[in-house]
C-alpha cells in the first residue's frame, strides 16, 4: 500500500468517521419509517337482533382476510383478537338474497397505532336472510342397545318432553322432533331411569333447552307363541252308566305367553279336555273342548273348539246265580215290615 493512498485515508479521518456514523444512523431512521404489512384470517361474526336470521351462506365464509400496515415495532404486538369483523343483516328488513358490507372493528390499541392502515381481502358477503320463527318440538329418546333376552322396550318417555327452538322459518317448520344422546338399556331386565344432554348438530337452529333430559325406559317381556300339534283329547265328566265309543281325536293348540315360561314349557303342562257332562243317554253329541293352562300362560288357538262323539250305555254283565251245596241252608229271605 503506497503512502500516498495512507495519507489520503487518514486525512480527516474524524470527519469522515462522523460521516460515515451519521449515515448509519440515516439509513436505520429510514428503514424504522417504512411501513409493513402483516395478515390475519379474522372470524366474521352476524349482528340479527330483529326479525330476520340467516338462513345460509351462497359461498359459505367464516373469516375474511385482514391486512393491517404500519411499523414493524408496532406490529409485533398486533394480534388477530385486536380485530374484530362483522355483518350487519339488520338493515334489512324484508327475507332474501342480499350483498352486506363486511365491517372491522379494531381494539382502542391498535387505534392509537400511528401510521395504521386496515384493508380487507373481502368488503361484501352474500348471505341469504328470512323470517326467524319460535316452535316447541317433541324431544324423542335415542336408545343404544336391547334389553336382555326375555324382554323388550314397552315404552319411552322423555321428561320435559318438549323443547324451544327458533331460526329460520324454513328449517325450524322442517324439525319434527329433537332427539337426545345415546341412552344406554344393553342388557336391562327392568325400568331405567337415565339423564342425557340433547343432540342437536344445526349452526343456524338455535336450541333453548335445559342442561339435562330424564328418559324413562319401561321393559316387559317379550312374548312368545310355541306350537303343540296332534294333543290328545281327555274326555271328562261323562255319566258312568256311558262310555265312549267314538275313535279318539287330538286337537292342535297354541300355546302364547312370557318368552322364557314359553320356551320351557312342553304338553305335560297343560291338558285338552271334552267336557261330558250333559250328556244323559245314547247317541251322537257334539261337547266342548277346553284346554287348561297353568298360570301366566294362554290358548293362542286351538284347531277344535268342539268334537263330535258318539256314546253308548255301558254293558254291565249278568250275575249267575250260584247253585246250593246240598247241605248248606239257603239264607232266610228279609221281608219289609
């Protein structure tokens, strides 16, 4: 390095160090004014506080795109809660299709931010709005499972047994019922009494209902019908004097009762009778049959309610007098006084 050019360097070398420090200083001056630019996706909130609701979105939009600009110190803090976007639908006053202004409420930190600018990706949402209505609907009992084998739900009730929605006028006419969570009855032999929330998955409904429901479940067995073809008939109360001279004859019968008392039940445990009693002398007659059953059990059908018989007097043998041993003294007649 020559001396010349040492000389040049460091002559006025404060001057220039002064220079040199106070373009430094400019230039970070100049980089802390630029302003910058930063983005968020902003929840877009409805204001209907009259008579119309929304019914729905023609391009359904839950945010819209927020840029905010200023200094980059200052942004650093901004954060999305500082913003707030919203839709007005209460200028309206009549249902239908309309394009609202999207409207952005900045926090009072960010107002007294200095520059600040506030621009939206989206300035209008088309929303379709209609008369908002109120209706109290049934709520029904969603049930998960059965009831063990044997039984089955005789009914269910829900207890308050009716619910307050309201929104708009279509949907709130189309909801019939509201239906609760899952009640479990897996494997009940008796009466259950269970609590559950509502189940309602509808944005634009709204639901005024209690915390929880009570839902009663009644259970009773399940019954059961079991075919005996071919039962033999008893003949009973007939006249000893008789006897019956007809074939025998069956009747099919079907026996209906409780699932399990069905089940375990087989032809000992009841019997088909034809009742004889009237009949006083020889000849065809037609009698009733009945057919007994223990308790808890009926006669579904019986195939014979009546039977033709055909009944004969019985033959009673001629007693042979027995010849005296000679002898022996015959018995002294007994004359009536």
């Amino acid at each position: 390095m020559s001396t010349k050019f040492l000389e040049r360097l460091f002559n006025n070398w404060i001057a220039k160090v002064v220079s040199l420090l106070l373009a430094l200083l400019i230039f970070m001056m100049y980089k802390s004014s630029q302003l910058s630019e930063k983005d968020f996706a902003v929840p877009i909130k409805i204001l209907q506080n009259g008579n119309l609701t929304v019914v729905a979105s023609k391009s359904p939009v839950s945010a819209v795109k927020v840029t905010v600009r200023g200094k980059s110190s200052q942004l650093l803090e901004v954060s999305e809660n500082d913003l707030e976007a919203y839709v007005d639908i209460n200028s309206q006053v009549a249902g239908g299709t309309y394009d609202f202004p999207v409207f952005i409420k900045p926090s009072g930190r960010l107002v007294l931010m200095e520059p600040l600018e506030i621009k939206l990706a989206r300035e209008k949402v088309s929303l379709t709005v209609e008369e908002k209505v109120i209706r109290y609907v049934p709520v029904e009992a969603t049930l998960a499972g059965t009831p063990a084998r044997g039984y089955q739900v005789e009914s269910v009730s829900v207890n308050p047994p009716y619910v307050k929605v309201s929104g708009p006028k279509s949907l709130v006419e189309g909801i019939s019922f509201v239906q609760t969570e899952k009640i479990d009855i897996q494997g009940i032999t008796r009466n259950s009494v269970q609590e559950a929330s509502l189940f309602f998955e509808n944005d634009i409904v709204k639901i005024e209902s209690g915390e929880q429901y009570e839902v009663t479940v009644v259970t009773e067995p399940s019954p059961l019908t079991k075919d005996f073809p071919g039962v033999q008939i008893e003949y009973r109360n007939l006249d000893s004097a008789f006897e019956i001279t007809s074939l025998a004859q069956t009747t099919d019968i079907r026996l209906k009762g409780q699932m399990l008392q069905v089940e375990n039940s087989d032809a000992s445990v009841f019997r088909a009778e034809a009742d004889c009693s009237a009949i006083k002398e020889e000849g065809a007659f037609e009698v009733p049959v009945y057919v007994v059953v223990p308790q808890g059990l009926e006669i579904d059908s019986q195939s014979k309610t009546r039977i033709r018989i055909t009944v004969s007097r019985r033959i009673v043998p001629e007693t042979v007098p027995s010849e005296t041993v000679p002898g022996e003294l015959e018995p002294p007649e007994v004359h009536d006084q």
